[in-house]
C-alpha cells in the first residue's frame, strides 16, 4: 500500500514538474 502511495506521488511530481517546464 505504502509502496503504491509513494509511487503516485513520485509521478505526481515528476508530472507537475513537465508541466511547469512547459509552462
């Protein structure tokens, strides 16, 4: 479950940051 939590999360960023880079 943890496993899962920090995952989406990890995305979540990864997605946020793409989406900042591009304005």
């Amino acid at each position: 479950m943890k496993v899962a939590v920090v995952g989406s999360g990890y995305v979540g960023l990864v997605t946020g940051a793409c989406f900042a880079e591009t304005g």
